[in-house]
C-alpha cells in the first residue's frame, strides 16, 4: 500500500496548491517536506523534491503533490499567502535542506541555531558532526516587521519589549516568546521554540524500522505508546499487513491510556499554571497509578518502545485487568474532584472564557488537529474519519467546542478523557485470545527458546536485527489520532531495511506556529493559560 502522488512543475505549485484548495475543498496543509534524491539515480537536476501534503474539508481524503526542484537557491513560490501553517512549514524546509521560498515573509532558521552551518537533512551532512551555539538571537528581526504591520513604534507608543520564556516553568519547555506590551497587553509576539534537537529524523536514516522505535517515544514523551503505535501502524500498512485482532485489541487500550496521561498532565500543569495546586494533585497522582501499571507492563515508566513492526515485544501479563481497572477509577475520582472545584467557579471561568479564540477559519488554516481543532467547533477526528482498529465498532463520542478559546480547549480534554475511558473499558471486555504479532518469519522475531534451541531460529533472529524488517520501496503518508492531533509519518522506502527518509508530522509544531498570532490583544498572565491549554510538547515539535 504506497501513496499516489501528482507531480506539478515547480513553476506552477503556487497556482496548482490554490486551485486544490479553493476548487478542490483540499483546505488543510497538514505538511510540506523534502527528499535529497543524491543517493538515488535521479539527473542532477532534480536533486530535491518538495512533497505537500493536503487533507480534505471532508478529512476522509489527502493530496500529495511532488515538485521537483532543478535549483534549490532559486527555490519555488511560497504559498504561505495561502496556508498560515505554510510559514513555518517553508521555514523548516528551508532550515533543514536549504530550499528557498519566494515572497516567504520570514524565511530563516528554525530547528537549528543561527549559527548553524550548512543543512542536516541532506544526505551529504555527516550525522556525527556536531555545531554548537554560543550567542542567543534577539529576534528583533520578527518583531519590527510586526511592529511596522500594526502601525507601532517602540518609542512614540511607549512599548515594552520583554522575554516570556525560557527560563520559566509556565514556558512548557524552552519555548521562548519576544512580546510587545503595552501596559499589560500583547500587542505583538514572535516564539522561538529552542534547540533541543536529538536529529530524530537523520537518525531514522540510519537505523532500521524496529530500532527507530525507542526514537518516536521521545518525540510526545507524554504518551509515548502512541508514538510507537503511530509509526509500527505506518510501517505496517506498508507492508499491507493487518495484526491478530488480540495484538489490534491492546494497541487501542494503550493508546487510549495514553490518550488520558497526556491529557491529565496538560490539565494539571494547565491549572497550576493557574495556581490551582489542589486540582494538579488531584489530576497528576492518578497518572502515576497510570505509569505503574505500564511499567509493569513494558519494563519503563516514560518511554516504552514496547511495540514492534507486526505486533508489540510481549503479551499482557496475569492479572492485568484488575490492575488497569484500578487505575481507571483513580483517574476517575481525580476527574470528577477536579471538575468540582472548577466547573461553577468564577476564577477560573473569568480567566479563560474568551481568552485567545480560534475560529474554524483559521484554525484550518494553522494547521490545527486534535482537541485544540475540535475545540474551534470542527468535528474531525481519525477515529471516526478513517476508522482503523476496530474503533467504528466502540460506543464513545466525538467531543466537540464552540468557540476554541482556552476554556473549550481545556474541557474538550477532560471530556475526551471520559470517552477514552469508556473505549479502554468496551476493549477490555471484548478482549480475544490468540496471538499478538502476525506470523511471518520475514517480520516477527522468533520466541527466545526458539533461537536457544535451532539454528533456523538463531539465524532468523540475527538477520532482523541486523538487517531490519523489508520494507517494500515506495513511499506514504500514514496518519494517527494522537493526544495532540494528527501526528503523521511520511515514509520514503527503498525497499531495504533501513528508511530511505521518514519525515515526522508533529500536531504540536503547527500548533506552536499560530501560538504568538494568537496571543494578542489579550495580557500577559492570558498567554500563560493559554499556551497551557494548547498543550505544547517540546520533543515533538522540534524532534
């Protein structure tokens, strides 16, 4: 199963991407990246190659459109005119494999410092060379154009040019935000979002599909499985291979657990952001239950890298239902005590009521996915756009918002919480026998006592993890519904066992994007509240 592509001349991509959005209803640029065709026999000319990828207004169906570049200096037309999340989409690009964008309204440096030389996702950059920062930027080059946009001067209109961020346990990592105030008011922001750079995606080049595995836990350490999940399903619809229903079965009970840790730390660290310490308590304690019990299960409390191509590294273990349900009715009674002190009070309805609203316009047009999506009022979750996992044949709802402000993106949470809950516990109910991993000795490692006993065994073993797990060539986009949104891996295989190029599309970074536009116009203790709620992880969103 590989995705089809429309190959467009590069002259043509501003034209040819509005036309998809504007005629077409393609109204959703979920990613822009790049492939440095050196190591493959493509001419010269075509060294790189820009794939976007669209999604319907209606979410069932995506459009990938491939440009070759003859001139990676030159560059093509950007079409952040057309799409906001364009902007540090481009950027990004631009960062990574040095393509240019015409008419980009900021085009520089993202993932990598400023001192940085040269561009780490091409081929030809050594992955052992490192480059270290010795000078912080000012960002003054993001926040005068800003400035001059809004009719503003620094001096004649009195303004305070002050950090939000780093060093700031509200920063939620080392985001930084450049903010123009006047009084207390957010007149203007540019963000930085920090180097915290592991090379997540140069190393998927260099190790095989199983050993990249323990990689995607660090992307959204808040629920890690679901990286792993995101990526073995990417894998595996590849291969065009479906899971015993047993191994289909405990990926979506991990998932949806996952599902609930992220989002009980996003409310908790959102509510002490707001001096609410009962309520983080009471919403934080049960996520250590929750991380007994995957402990038990996977060996590691944070980072689990308990899931494999075809299936997961063991099966559930005696007596793991009841301890599931315990830590199902701790997170309960943390929800329902928590919603008690908040739900009719005025302090923290008056704090976040109104506070930075997304409309559906340009929630679409940020790139937006997940529950700060559903928050603005559209009704797009993979669960039920894309059913996979059995997931159309489980009882639960879709919880929607209204307005998309901070208070509706923080309560679409702790319902979806409750609806997470009621999946886990209709799964484990229906729980079947029978295996965990599919059968097929070209995918699955043999049983321990297998390869202690037979040199068949012993010799399939060391060729997996040697070689790794073939995968056919080709390339494709896959999607999951993850805590934060869509998160998305776009795989280029070569047919060997080592990926070619796999390209992470982390919900969090276009999140981020659209974070200083939105702050505006409203005070400095607003935008705490609502970086908060749009739950911003940092390993993810700069990888």
């Amino acid at each position: 199963m590989m995705s089809n592509f429309i190959i467009i001349d590069s002259s043509e991509i501003f034209q040819t991407i509005k036309d998809a959005k504007e005629k077409d209803g393609f109204t959703l640029l979920l990613d822009i990246t790049c492939i440095d065709n050196l190591d493959k026999s493509h001419p010269a000319s075509t060294r790189f190659e820009l794939v976007y990828i669209l999604r319907h207004s209606g979410f069932k169906e995506t459009k990938i459109y491939k440009v070759a570049v003859a001139d990676e200096e030159v560059g093509v037309e950007s079409i952040s005119a057309l799409f906001a999340s364009a902007e540090w989409a481009e950027r990004e690009v631009y960062d990574q494999y040095g393509i240019n964008f015409a008419n980009h309204k900021m085009l520089k440096r993202l993932l990598n410092h400023m001192e940085f030389v040269g561009h780490p996702l091409r081929k030809d950059y050594e992955i052992t060379k490192g480059q270290y920062c010795t000078t912080s930027q000012d960002l003054m080059d993001e926040m005068k154009p800003l400035l001059k946009d809004r009719e503003l001067d620094m001096n004649k209109d009195d303004l305070m040019i002050v950090n939000l961020g780093p060093s700031h346990p509200a920063s939620h990592g080392t985001i930084r935000t450049l903010a123009a105030l006047d009084g207390e008011k957010i007149v203007a922001a540019a963000s930085e979002i920090g180097y915290l750079h592991r090379g997540f995606e140069k190393s998927c080049e260099n190790h095989n599909y199983n050993q990249i595995i323990p990689y995607t836990d660090r992307l959204n350490y808040c629920s890690a499985l679901m990286n792993n999940i995101a990526f073995a399903k990417t894998v595996e619809e590849m291969m065009d291979i479906t899971l015993p229903d047993r191994g289909i079965f405990i990926r979506v009970i991990l998932a949806e657990l996952s599902r609930v840790i992220d989002h009980l730390v996003c409310l908790a660290a959102g509510l002490l952001d707001m001096g609410g310490q009962t309520n983080y308590w009471y919403l934080f304690n049960p996520r250590n239950d929750a991380y007994d019990f995957l402990s038990k299960l996977t060996g590691a409390r944070l980072t689990n890298s308990y899931m494999r191509i075809g299936g997961m590294t063991h099966d559930l273990y005696d007596g793991w239902q009841s301890d599931l349900e315990d830590v199902l009715t701790k997170i309960d009674f943390g929800i329902t005590e928590s919603l008690k002190m908040i739900t009719h009070n005025r302090i923290y309805n008056d704090r976040i009521q109104d506070i930075s609203p997304v409309s559906v316009k340009q929630a679409i047009s940020y790139g937006f996915t997940g529950p700060n999506l559903r928050a603005s009022g559209v009704a797009y979750d993979l669960r039920f756009a894309k059913p996979h996992y059995y997931y159309d044949t489980f009882d639960f709802d879709m919880v929607v918002g209204s307005v998309g402000d901070t208070y509706d993106r923080m309560m679409v949470r702790f319902e979806e919480m409750n609806e997470s809950m009621k999946i886990i516990r209709q799964a484990v109910k229906r729980m079947p026998d029978g295996d965990i991993n599919v059968s097929d000795r070209r995918i699955t490692m043999p049983k321990k006592s297998c390869v202690y006993g037979g040199i068949e065994d012993m010799m399939n073993q060391f060729m997996l993890v040697t070689e790794g797990v073939k995968v056919p060539e080709g390339e494709y986009y896959g999607a999951f519904e993850a805590a934060n949104g869509e998160l998305g891996f776009y795989i280029v295989s070569d047919g060997s066992g080592t990926p070619y190029k796999v390209k992470v599309r982390p919900p969090s970074f276009y999140h981020m994007a659209a974070y200083p536009k939105i702050i505006e116009n409203y005070q400095v203790a607003d935008a705490i509240m609502t970086l908060g709620s749009l739950n911003i992880i940092a390993g993810e969103m700069d990888r």
